[in-house]
C-alpha cells in the first residue's frame, strides 16, 4: 500500500537528499523501493538500491560502483558505515547535480544525524510512524482497522496480516532484536536482562504518572541507571515520553513523565481497554505532529496536565509554544470530562476536544466537542 508520506519525500528529493528513519520494521525499505519504482526519471534514466547489508551492496557502496544513468540512489542501512557522513557529504556536493539520494535507517540514523553539523542545509528527514486510523489499506473500512489497530497495533506486517498469533510472534522477534541487538549498538549496557523487565514495567503502566525511582527499586538499579535507559529506549522509537504541562497555571505541580508506545500492541493490560486507546490516540498525535514538523516545518510539543486539585486533561498541544488544543481520551464515557471543561474555560485552547472510541452521537458543548477519533484529527490538523 502507498504511504501518505511518499509524494512528500518524492517533492523533497528534487532539492536536498532525504534522510528516512522511523521505528525498526515500520516500512521503510518497502516505502523506499515503491519510491524507486514509482519515481518520474528523465529520459533513459533509472533508480539504483544498494543495502549495506548485503555483502555485495556493501562493496558497491565502498567503491561508490554506480552509474550516471542512476538519477535516484537509495542506500539502505548506510548509517552502519562507520564514515558514512563525511562520506557522503563528499559525494552529494560534487554529485548532487547528477543524482538523488534516499537514505534510509533504524532509529540510529536519526540519533547519528544529529550528532553534529557536517550535512546541515544538505537533507530534508523524514520520519515514518505506524499505520493509523487515516492512512489504511484503499479496501478497509475504518471499524475493521481500528479493530486491528487495537488488537494488533499499526506496524504494517503483523496489521496487514490479521493475526493475533503471528503479532505475538512477530513482536517477539522484534523487541529481541531491539534490546538485543540495536540498544547494544548504541549504549554499553552491562545488564541486558534487567533492561528487559524495565520494559515490561514501562509496557503495564503506560499512559501512567511514571516515577523512575520506584521503577528502579523492583529491579535493583539506580534511577540514574533508568533515567538513561527511557532516553535509550525513546532514542530507538520503542516508546515516547510526555511531560507536565505547567505553564502559567498556578496550581500545576511538577509530575512524573508519562510513557507510551509506538506499538500499541506493545501495552500489558489486564480487561481495561482504556489505556490502550489512550496510547492509540498518543500515536496518532505524534505522527500528525511529526509531520507538520518534517514538512511544514511547525514545532509541536504533546504534554498533559494535572494539578494539585488532581484535575486532568490526557493531552495539551502547543504549536509553537503556544496553547494549541486540550484533548481528554475516554473509551466509552461520552459525558465531557469535567477536568477539560474547567482548562478549557481557564486557558481558552483554540480546540477542546473529548475522543472517545465507542461513540453513537458526536455533540458540542459550550467550547468542548466530544468527536470520534477521525473526526478529532480532521478538526485538529485540517487547516495546518
């Protein structure tokens, strides 16, 4: 299926190179390849793909065995080249003329990219997020991928695919390959198996107050230790962090962060299914915020609130570091929160929205709409 991003990352490629990150398996070889196939060459021109991890690939990209008849160059997992910036840097400044460039990585282009200053002004990056409620398969209906959304969560294989027990397989595979392999590559962890259990407990209590300190007692290490393992773990897309929001509100308190996942089949839940559409709605803010931010160039920020009174609203979206919208997340309570009708009367948001997910009849009241959550992210990013 075609990605909403891809005519984006097509219309950058004409003037910079295009760095593509994203989650590990959230497509983007696949997203990458249609691109290759699909893109408008001039005459007698075409498109190469060379992977970093294929051995041939691999000397391809060494002894840079292109062709000039190559318009558009995608190099997969160039990032595992240890000089790989300075090298092509050298190569897009005296071949940026001749041919384009996609480069396309896990979580650690990103983290390498801005790690300093040698390709500024010479990319565009993009990153791409899981499947959501707006961006399915042309034939699927909206309540068959929410469904799957929640039963299996958005990244495209085990979505696509249907089943519960080849998600659990799938999922599997991926964390061992994450805390096994990718965390290694970017921090020295000393107790692999401990980091494990700080993700199953970070997994059981999304979307909650996360207070480090007592995290770390049950598994006997410092919170210094797990302060760094969340930005490890948030550095390699497995999960997100949302922070208080307390700005010019005098009854704010200083909390914990909350964490969430970008798979939200990622969540240990028992029969609630509340929190889990509650990470649902996280994953969709972030993608959309994500966007306007790689194309539109906007800062968003996602925080929630809570206040000595112990009144709280899930999410508070700032557009440039402004007060953009409040949003609450119900499952089924369609009733308008009473902590969002209070800030929304308080702190006058341009947007006060209820999502809830079982919702017969979508209403507004007085500054507040209770709205499903399709309708939510048209009112929200529609005009931006």
């Amino acid at each position: 299926m075609k990605r909403f991003i891809e005519s984006y990352i097509k219309k950058d490629l004409s003037k910079k190179m295009v760095f593509l990150g994203g989650p590990r398996q959230v497509g983007k070889t696949t997203l990458a390849q249609n691109i290759l196939k699909n893109f408008s060459y001039k005459k007698m021109r075409k498109g190469l793909y060379l992977n970093w991890d294929f051995d041939e690939d691999r000397y391809n990209i060494m002894n840079k065995r292109w062709d000039d008849i190559h318009e558009l160059i995608v190099l997969d997992e160039l990032h595992k080249y240890p000089i790989w910036k300075n090298w092509i840097k050298g190569i897009y400044d005296k071949k940026r003329l001749l041919h384009k460039f996609l480069i396309t990585g896990s979580a650690r282009l990103d983290i390498y990219r801005r790690g300093g200053d040698s390709l500024l002004g010479r990319h565009h990056y993009w990153r791409l997020h899981p499947l959501t409620i707006d961006e399915l398969p042309p034939k699927m209906t909206q309540k068959e991928g929410f469904k799957r959304l929640m039963k299996l969560g958005g990244f495209p294989e085990p979505f696509l695919d249907g089943s519960e027990q080849s998600a659990r397989r799938w999922r599997k595979e991926r964390f061992d390959r994450i805390l096994k392999e990718d965390v290694r590559d970017i921090e020295f962890i000393k107790k692999i198996q401990n980091m494990i259990l700080f993700v199953d407990l970070l997994r059981r209590n999304a979307g909650q107050m996360t207070v480090l300190s007592n995290m770390a007692n049950k598994i006997q290490i410092s919170p210094r230790t797990a302060k760094l393992w969340l930005e490890v773990l948030n550095r390699m897309y497995l999960c997100f962090t949302v922070l208080p929001y307390t700005k010019k509100l005098s009854r704010a308190i200083q909390k914990p962060a909350k964490v969430y996942f970008f798979d939200n089949a990622d969540l240990i839940i028992d029969q609630d299914e509340g929190p889990r559409f509650e990470n649902l709605v996280a994953t969709h803010l972030l993608k959309k915020i994500h966007y306007l931010e790689d194309a539109k160039g906007f800062n968003f920020e996602i925080k929630y609130l809570r206040d000595k009174e112990a009144r709280e609203v899930d999410f508070v979206l700032l557009k440039n570091n402004i007060l953009f919208a409040l949003i609450e997340v119900k499952l089924k309570d369609n009733k308008i929160s009473k902590s969002l009708q209070y800030y929304s009367e308080k702190l006058k948001p341009k947007h006060s929205i209820q999502i809830v997910a079982e919702l017969k009849q979508e209403y507004k009241q007085n500054n507040c709409r209770v709205l499903s959550l399709p309708t939510a992210l048209k009112v929200l990013f529609s005009n931006i």
